[in-house]
C-alpha cells in the first residue's frame, strides 16, 4: 500500500502544508499566511486550517497518512515536542505543538527545527542522498544547520545541538553583533542579511566607489538583496564581486573547522545564498582548504542543496522517513 506523510513548515510569514509520498512525490500542497503578528491563538488557528484545508481537498484516505511531522523555527525541544520562543513568532511561549496537533488530528505528530528537517530531506531526496555523515548548511537571513551522523539528526543532550551558526569566528569584531547577543557569529558575518548591511555600510561612509548595485536594486538601498548583488557581480560589478567573494571567503574559513570537528561526507548548502552558485562556492572551497588540517578536506564535495522551494515541507515530512 502507498503511504504517505503529511508536512508542516510553520514560519514567522507562511505555514506551509503538504503530502508527501514515501517515494518522495509532493502530492499535494496548502500554504497560508502564519499571522504571527497576531498571536499565538490565532497563528496557531492557521496552521489547524491549513492541515484541515489540505486533508479535505486531497483524496488520500486518511488511513493511509503515517505520520504529520511539523518543523518550526527554534529553539524548540524535539524530544518533548515543545516550541519554546522563537523571535518571529511572538507570544509563542512554551507551546506543547506535538500534542496540541496530536489531539487535533489523531495522528502520530513529530516536531524538528527547520535547518535540522531541512538536512535531513536532503538526505532523503536531495542532494546527499546516499551519505550517511553530512553537514547541512542554509545560509540566508541567518545561517541554520544541521548536523547529520549515521544517517541521523545529532541532537545532543537537550536537542539544541547543530547551532553551528552562532559558532564564534570574530569575537571582538566590528559590526559584528550578531541576533543571538554574542558577538562575531558566522551567522552575523556571513549570512546574507549581515552581508548585505555591512556593504550598505561600506557604501554610506565611502560614496565615491564605483558600483552598480544600488541602480541594479531599482534605485533604491533598502532594496538590496544578495540576489542583487548576485545580479550585478555577473555584469562584473567589482564591489559586488568582492563582497561575494569576502562571504565565500568567511564562509570556508568556518567550514575548515566544522570539517576538522565533524569529519563529514559531504557538505551541502541551502538557502537564498546558495542560488549564486560558483560565484561563492569557488571561494569558499579555495578558503576551507587553507582552514583545515583535514587531509582528506579537497575530497569532501561542497554542494548546493537539492530541494529549493517546497524543501519546508519535505523537511517536515522526511523527520517520519
Ligand atoms: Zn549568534
């Protein structure tokens, strides 16, 4: 008999709800707005009716779903099912989600942060499958991961583990504040929101370099994105180009660590960012290289993630695969 899984990928914008074969076919998808800003109560009320809006226009007999595994942004404890406080979802305090959606739905109910979920549908249907030891980066706003041994989530004691975004790289850096308190995080030197702020920066207090990542924005600074400076760095825009490579660059110096920590198969990164493609992994495969004592570091593959636009769901669904 086909079974299936049904994924939730609640984020502070959108709750994203789909089914999903074992094969890995997404077979059907729902997606609302979270209403954060509203509250718990009401938030909450969305991600129930997106479930009930997806089950009732599907076809599959409910008999035939294993499971509705549900990734959410952290800290959350995986273990007892609980979402403590995520900044973009306020007055979520504390919230017993696996039994709340267990009730509701009379189904077995997992929870899993959203980079560690992530990983692993990579694992599953992505980009590393067939590894066992993967280290799993999305590098956006911020920079999650997750961290893969044996085929399994590490989650260490208390299910925080794989933070590795807030490890330090710079603790007494400039401009390096980073959202978590510390200071110096890869996540506030290299994702691509921080990215982004510092240029802006580097652009107000020196006007006179010469770019095109402002006119390539429309214009306008607050629009700049990575996917701009992206954009301008293929049109051979130097200050975009250095940024990218500065990024890249920061990037592998990172990962020359996590390598010499971890050990892993492969290396794969998701996220926004990774959609420049050879304009960053170039760099950062060239930095991790001089950032490692691993001698087995130039064969470990760095690749970009798989799954891109529905990998919430499909993350959400692989933490019952
Ligand atoms: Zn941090």
């Amino acid at each position: 008999m086909k079974k299936y899984v049904l994924g939730v990928d609640i984020g502070g914008t959108k709750t994203a709800t789909g089914i999903i074969s074992t094969g890995g076919r997404l077979e059907r998808k729902l997606v609302v707005p979270t209403l954060a800003d509203m509250g718990l109560d009401r938030s909450l009320d969305q991600v129930y009716r997106a479930v009930e809006g997806l089950l009732k226009g599907s076809r599959i007999d409910m008999k035939k779903i294993e499971g509705i595994g549900v990734c959410a942004p952290g800290p959350l404890d995986p273990f007892k099912g609980i979402v403590h406080n995520p900044p973009n979802l306020p007055g979520w305090k504390d919230v017993p989600l696996v039994s709340l959606i267990r009730k509701k739905f009379r189904k077995r109910t997992k929870l899993e942060n959203d980079a560690n979920a992530a990983g692993m549908a990579e694992v599953i249907w992505g980009a590393a499958r067939g590894y066992k030891h993967v280290f799993y980066v999305t590098v956006s706003t911020g920079i999650g991961t997750a961290i893969i041994i044996n085929g399994r989530i590490f989650h260490g004691k208390n299910g925080m583990a794989g933070e590795a975004g807030h490890a330090t790289i710079n603790y007494d850096g400039e401009d390096a504040e980073c959202n978590c308190g510390n200071t110096g995080c890869i996540e506030a030197l290299a994702s691509g929101s921080y990215t982004v702020k510092r240029l802006l920066k580097k652009l107000k207090k020196n006007p006179g370099i010469k770019t095109d990542i402002i006119d390539t924005a429309g214009g306008e600074a607050d629009k700049v994105t990575m996917a701009t400076l992206g954009k301008a760095a293929r049109k051979g825009d130097k200050l975009a180009l250095e940024t990218i490579s500065e990024q890249g660059r920061l990037l592998g110096i990172w990962l020359g660590s996590m390598i010499n920590i971890l050990d892993p198969e492969i290396i794969v990164i998701g996220g926004g960012v990774s959609l420049l493609g050879n304009l960053l992994f170039g760099e950062i495969r060239r930095s991790l290289l001089s950032h490692t004592i691993n001698i087995y570091a130039a064969k470990t593959p760095v690749v970009r993630a798989k799954l891109k636009k529905d990998v919430g769901i499909f993350g959400a669904a692989s933490i019952f695969m």
